[in-house]
C-alpha cells in the first residue's frame, strides 16, 4: 500500500498517486470566470494523484466569498474547459468541488438579483470579507420546498456541464466547513419542523437527495462528498447528540449509492476545532465501505503513510501545494517543503499563486 503507486478511483479514473490536492480557496476568478492564470495554477500541481478544485459556486445564490468561481455561465464552464486541458495534458486528474456557501456570505460578493438561502432564517456569526472590508453575515432566507428543489437541480445542471462539456473529470460536494449542504445537517444552522430538519433522517434528506441527483445525471464514479464531523468553523455545533448516528446514516445511504468517496476534513489542526469524542473516521470507512480521503497537517511521507495504515485510502493534502506544486516530488525524494505566504492566499493576482515554482 504504497503513497507513490497508482489507485483506482471508482471504475474509470485511474490516479498515479495516493495523494490528494485538498480545495483551498484562492479567490483568482475575476468576476467568478476562471481563467488562465487559474489554468495554469492547477497545471502546476497536475503532479497530485488527484486535485479537488476550490470552492465552485453552482448558482450566483451560492457565492459567498470575492473573487471564487462558479460553473452555471457559459463563460465559466469555457474556463473550466481551459483548466481541465491544462491538467490534463500533465497527465492529472480533477473534480470540481461545488459549493453552495448559503448563509455564509455577503451581499457585497453576490449579484444584484440574488437571494441568501439557508435551510433556516438564522444568522451566522463572524464576519465575510469583501473588496472593501469585512461585513457581517447575511440574514440568510428559510429555503421553501421550491427553492430546495430549484438548488438541488443548480448543482445537476453545473455538475452535468463540468462533466459533459469542460472535460472535468468529476465532481465533489461540499457538505462540509459550514456551507449550505452542512447547515442542513447541523442542528445549530437547522431549526426547520417539516421533511428538511428535526430528526438524522430529516436533516440529512437535503444532502441525499442532492447526492441523488447527482449520481444520476453524470454517474456514481464521478461523484464524492466531503464531510467535517465536530467541526465548528463558520458557526457550526461541533457537537451533538446525535452526531455519530448522523454519519453513520449518511454513510450507509451513500453506499448504496456506489459514491467514488467519501472526504473527512479534520479540522483540530488548521481550524483549531475540539477533539473528535468518537472514532468518526473509521465508522465513516465501516459504513461506507468504499474509498475515503482524509489528512490533516501532512507534511511528511511518515505522516502520509500513518492515514494509509490505519485503514483509510487516499491522502489530502492543503497548505502545502500552495507553496510546493512539485509537493508529491519533494516528499518522494525528501526534499525539504516551502513555507506558503498567508499574506497572498486571497489576493488576485500571480503573486503567491503561480511563482512558488
């Protein structure tokens, strides 16, 4: 069980590696369009067995933060096209991560005609940045039936064209670090009391059916999911009552979907979240039976090797690819990892972005 050897993916992508390109915004998609200084940027880093793109809006409703792109225009799925070639001709793999930010957004970053939709018409706590300072969250609108249903087919309709059109290997959900899909699972953000919210088979049907959807407009072997159980980050209970039966749930409805993955953030190291009260991970891996990613602070093979030997299939790795797009290299042949400049994660320009190299 080598980091350094090929993994097959589901039944139709082959990765060259264990290692996965863990989605970090980056806020380079001037008017939300990617472009080619985000082609080249993934290209750089085409030596992951896989990359999970940052944060992709599937309608201008799921913008949240400056500067991130989206997949519903014309322009946009144009853009992507250019970023799966470019990976594609370095011989790596991509899915695109979809995320509906929700509630944890401001105007400022989102069109004119847009609304702010949650599961429940609860504010979140912290504040958004934007090109002219920091503002409080949105007081987000409670999703009727409509709108539920109406987001669900944003995501089948961006799913479809990432696939069908750009080129883009897959897709990946994001139902993890506070953003819509999360806000449906967690209690603190989901206050609803019809079919959306109250019991573990309530608060996960947003998600499934979703998930549904999915799997049935671009194929199970293109689809993955990300989860961060007792994480906090964007103003989530890290901790409930029925925690552990909610993942063991959702893992269970999943695996019978053929998911290609399963992603668990651990957030206790980069977001400083409390210790995990169960064993999440390997329940997750029980239940569910297929490939699961997960790290955290991974910035030796030692590290990578100890996610692989305790049973768990694929590596993510954040921070370091900013800094190292060689990083699967340098850990191959020990070299020494490059520090990121914090100062230019959300910057726009190539500065801290494309000349680590």
């Amino acid at each position: 069980m080598s980091l350094f050897e090929s993994f097959k993916l589901g039944s139709t992508t082959e990765l060259k590696n264990r290692f996965v390109m863990a989605p970090l915004t980056r806020c380079r998609a001037i008017n939300n369009i990617p472009n080619e200084l985000m082609a080249e940027y993934y290209q750089q880093r085409a030596g992951a067995g896989l990359i999970i793109s940052e944060g992709t809006s599937p309608s201008p409703n799921g913008l949240g933060y400056p500067r991130i792109p989206g997949a519903y225009s014309d322009a946009q799925i144009e853009g992507w096209k250019k970023i799966a070639d470019a990976v594609h001709a370095k011989d790596g793999k991509i899915f695109v991560q979809l995320m509906h930010c929700g509630r944890i957004t401001s105007k400022l970053n989102m069109p004119e005609d847009s609304q702010t939709l949650a599961p429940s018409s609860i504010i979140a706590a912290g504040e958004m940045f934007t090109e002219t300072g920091m503002f409080p969250h949105e007081m987000p609108k409670a999703m009727n039936l409509e709108e539920i249903e109406s987001t669900q087919n944003e995501f089948v309709n961006s799913a479809k064209r990432l696939v069908n059109e750009a080129g883009i290997d897959g897709i990946e959900l994001h139902s993890a670090n506070g953003y819509l899909l999360n806000q449906f699972l967690n209690p603190k953000s989901n206050q609803r009391d019809d079919q959306y919210g109250g019991s573990v088979e309530n608060r996960t049907r947003f998600v499934l059916e979703t998930a549904q959807k999915v799997v049935e407009a671009i194929g199970a072997d293109k689809v993955g999911i990300r989860f961060s159980p007792y994480g906090e980050f964007n103003d989530m209970l890290p901790d409930y009552e029925d925690l552990e039966q909610t993942f063991i749930y959702l893992s269970k409805k999943l695996a019978k979907m053929n998911l290609a993955y399963i992603h668990i953030v651990d957030q206790r190291i980069a977001f400083g979240a409390p210790a995990f009260t169960t064993d999440i991970k390997n329940s997750i891996k029980i239940n569910f039976k297929g490939t699961v990613i997960t790290g955290g602070d991974v910035d030796s093979e030692e590290k990578a090797q100890a996610i692989l030997s305790s049973g768990l299939d694929l590596v993510y790795v954040g921070r370091s690819f900013i800094s190292n797009p060689n990083f699967v290299e340098k850990i191959q042949n020990k070299e020494n990892l490059m520090a990121p400049d914090m100062e230019t994660f959300y910057t726009s320009g190539d500065k801290g972005y494309t000349d680590y190299v």
